[in-house]
C-alpha cells in the first residue's frame, strides 16, 4: 500500500492520527469564526446557505405522529384518531411563536430554520426545553435556541468533562458546562442536566461526526479554502479589469534624455537656454504645450482625429480580464463549494447553462438522498425531542386521552411519541413526465397511492380526507364528480368495448 511512502506525493504528506474529538477541539473556535464570516460576507454562501434551508426545512417539516399502539394496548382506529388529534393540536402550539419561542419571535417552522443555520456555521444544534407559564398562554413548555460557541469547549478528564459535555462512564451525556451574560456578574458559567428526573429532556444536543465525536464541526470546514480562493480569485481579476478600464487612453513617447535633446541644439541656441536658465528638457515640454494649444485630444467625439507632437501615438486599451480561462475555474470552485453544502452546482448558482433535463433530473435525485439524510438525523432529533416534550405535557393536562394518562405516557414514552417529520419533496424538472411515470408505475401495480402522495410530498390521509370534503362539497351544490382519466379499471373498459358487430370496419 501507498508504495513505501516513497516519492513527492507521499514523501511528505504525514498527517497526524488523533482521535476525532481532538481535531474538533483543536479547530473548532478559527471554523466557527471563518464559516460564520463567509456567511455573512459572501453572497455565494449566503445564497447557497439560504437554499439549502429552503430544500431542507423550506416552511418547516411537518408532524406525522406515528405511535406505536400495540405497545400501549390501543387499537388501531383509535392510534389513528389519537394521532389526528395529536396533529391538530400540535399545530396550535409550533404555528404560534408566543407558545412555542421562549423569546416569542420564531414559529416552529422558524426555529427549525435557525436551528440548521446554526448547524451549518458551527456543525452543532443546542436548544433547552424550559417551562415558563405566561398569561394568554395554554402551554408551559418553550423552546430556546442557544448558540454554540457559549457552551464552553473546556477538558476536565478529572470530573470526565470533555469540550463542556459531561458523560458517565458509559459516555452518555448527563451534564453540559455553558456561559450566560449577567448584568451584574457579567459573563457567568452554570451547568444543566441533560435529563430531568422523569426523563424529560431538558437540552437538546445535534452534531454529525465520527466515532469519539462529542462535539459537531461545520459541514463547510473543508471548504473554507476552496471559498477563499474564490474571493481571491474575484477580487485579483476585478481588480486587473478596473486597473486596465481606468487606463483606457495612453500616450506612447520615445522621449530623449537631457544629453540627446543637448545634442539636437546649435551652440547659439545652448547658450541661450543657460543664461535663461531653461534645461533642454523644459524646452522640450514648453514645445509640446505650445503645440497643444492649438491641437485637441476629445475622445469623447466620434471619428475626430488627434494631431499628437511628433514621436508620439496615441492607443486605446480594451480590458483584458477575466481571463478566458475564468469561468471554467471559477465554476470548478463553485461546484466543490456547492457538493460541500449538499446542493447541486446549477441551484447553488442558478447557472443552467450546459444543464439538460437528464442532468438536472440525476443531480436533484442524488442530492435529494443529502437532503433527506439531514432531514432525518440532523432535524429530526431536534423535532422529535421537543415534541416529545409537549406530548408529555399535553397528556399531563388531558388535552389528549392516552392509556394510563401520563404514568402510561412515561411507561412508553418512546412508543407513544413516535413520528416522522416531512419536507417539500423532491424537485422535478419537467411535472409532466413525473405524472406519466407515476401512472406507469400505478398501472403496473408497483407504486401505492401513498408512495405517490409521498413523493409529492403530501399525505395520504390527509388527500383522502381532503377529497372526502370535497365530493361532499359538490353534491351539495350539485356539481358533478371529476373525470379521472389515465388509470381505468380493465374490467370497465371491457365492458364498455364495443362488440365485433357494432366495431367500426
């Protein structure tokens, strides 16, 4: 392997092997800060930044409660009317920022959106679950984002604290050390329970990362080179392109020296420069004032023509940057920037210039599987941990009937706050086409009319629901039912086929 180490390639590549919560600890602070700059002063990342939230979270991921009833001794028709209730009510409390926002700005939709920004500036979403009552208020349990870099990044293997996050002996998180401003004390540290006594959580913690991780790192951390080099590469270019656009109009002169311009005078005429006391040289410029007083240079009039002092041109220079090269090297660092951040190049820089509907439909296929990852190990715990703080809260007031109430809520508290949290779905290129493999695949008997409803991001109860509303609708004004084309029942068509005598010849 690697041929003994031997030559320019390896001979002098030997990175250091360390454990991955060490080279978190290390880089950290100078990452946060640079991706945090970037994104605030590059429009690149702030465009590709706010797409990746709009793919990934776009309004907000919405509940799908999914209890595991058998657990619990309910029915199925009963899990599935709890879990339409359990919807309904959920959204009275994320769809208002005074029930949901500790702070009383954010929906839940909002918080989310926040929530990944900071994932992306920092690799690391921190939240705490408190209870504050408030007037006007139905529920107690809030939501408070905190930043990152206020959770100390401070090792104490004595107390088993590393990076702020303090773990039992199995490294289960059971404390985290932070800071919080005081406006007497100024900056104070504390440190909070992961946990309450009943298991309720009372910080939320999400990172992505390697095995012995126990601390998150942007995801744009190995990028921050390829963004640098980009800036350079912009302001090294635009800064050659005004250079040669302010010198437009140059003026070429083989002008003598003060010897040569001696020479080409009579003795007479030496003489009396020196008891004026005029060098040649300031001769030499008197002569060309005196010739432009009565020779104008207007570039500013078509097709005029400028008698310049002999031994003088005049050119014009057109800007010669960006180079032709540029723009192949400039979208190669965008496209690395854009894979970094988990979007494709053309909707990073809505650039679909060489894109075809192939492309675009494979690119958007394959993201998408990112997309739906983060959705799913990165959001998702951060949802699901604060919903299921409020289930246990909406059960303990009886706003929900559950089996046993909430002793029975806590005996099963996993099962009874199962749920899936869904985004926008997969972008299409062309609807049309999407309709027609949709069909195909409904006509072969291989796609359900929930894996269809799924992938255009909507669910199936609530379509059916919704149709079920709507026929009831028309029958009451009388409207008649909609004509479904495409999919038909074989044995209808059968039926309503003409016989061979009837059948046109």
């Amino acid at each position: 392997f690697m041929r003994g180490n031997r030559g320019v390639v390896f001979g002098g590549w030997r990175p250091a092997l360390r454990e991955a919560s060490d080279d978190v600890g290390s880089s950290w602070d100078l990452a946060a800060a640079r991706t945090i700059d970037l994104i605030q002063n590059s429009g690149w990342m702030a465009g590709a930044l706010d797409q990746a939230v709009a793919n990934t979270v776009g309004t907000g991921l919405r509940l799908k409660a999914m209890p595991e009833n058998d657990l619990f001794g309910m029915g199925n028709e009963e899990a599935e009317s709890l879990a339409q209730l359990v919807e309904q009510r959920w959204s009275l409390w994320a769809d208002k920022p005074y029930e949901c926002d500790i702070e009383g700005r954010r929906s839940f939709g909002l918080l989310q959106a926040a929530a990944f920004r900071s994932w992306f500036a920092t690799g690391e979403i921190w939240a705490e679950i408190p209870w504050r009552e408030r007037a006007g208020s139905r529920y107690g349990t809030k939501v408070r984002l905190i930043p990152p870099h206020r959770v100390v990044r401070r090792n104490d293997m004595a107390r088993n604290v590393v990076q702020g996050v303090r773990m039992d002996g199995d490294g289960l998180a059971v404390s985290y050390i932070a800071t919080r401003k005081d406006a007497s004390l100024g900056t104070v540290e504390f440190e909070v329970s992961a946990r309450d006594d009943l298991g309720r959580a009372r910080v939320i913690h999400v990172f992505d990362g390697m095995p012995g991780q126990v601390r998150g790192i942007s995801p744009l951390t190995p990028a921050l080179q390829v963004a640098r080099q980009f800036d350079q590469l912009s302001d090294a270019t635009l800064t050659a392109a005004i250079l040669q656009t302010v010198f437009a109009a140059s003026i070429t002169s083989d002008e003598p020296t003060e010897e040569v311009l001696s020479g080409l005078l009579t003795p007479q005429e030496q003489a009396r420069l020196s008891a004026s006391g005029i060098s040649p040289w300031d001769a030499y410029i008197q002569a060309q004032s005196g010739w432009y007083d009565n020779a104008t240079i207007n570039l500013g009039i078509n097709g005029r023509i400028a008698h310049l002092f002999p031994g003088q041109k005049l050119e014009l220079h057109r800007a010669q940057h960006p180079h032709s090269d540029y723009r192949d090297f400039a979208a190669h660092l965008l496209r690395e920037l854009a894979r970094c951040m988990g979007l494709t190049y053309e909707s990073a820089t809505a650039d679909y210039t060489n894109a075809t509907y192939s492309s675009v439909r494979m690119a958007s296929g394959e993201i998408f599987q990112i997309t739906l990852y983060r959705r799913a190990h990165i959001l998702g715990p951060f949802c699901t941990a604060v919903y299921e703080a409020w289930l246990e809260e909406e059960i303990a007031r009886g706003g929900i009937p559950f089996p046993g109430g909430l002793d029975g809520f806590l005996a099963n508290r996993s099962a009874a706050s199962r749920a899936i949290w869904r985004g926008a779905p997969k972008p299409q290129a062309d609807d049309l086409k999407m309709a027609k493999a949709h069909e195909i695949w409904c006509r072969l008997g291989v796609m359900t009319d929930a894996a269809i409803a799924e992938d255009l991001g909507h669910d199936i109860e609530d379509v059916y629901a919704q149709r079920a509303r709507e026929k009831a609708l028309r029958e009451t004004y009388g409207l008649p039912d909609h004509q479904y084309q495409g999919i038909t029942n074989p044995a209808d068509s059968s039926s309503t086929e003409p016989s061979g005598d009837q059948a046109n010849p």
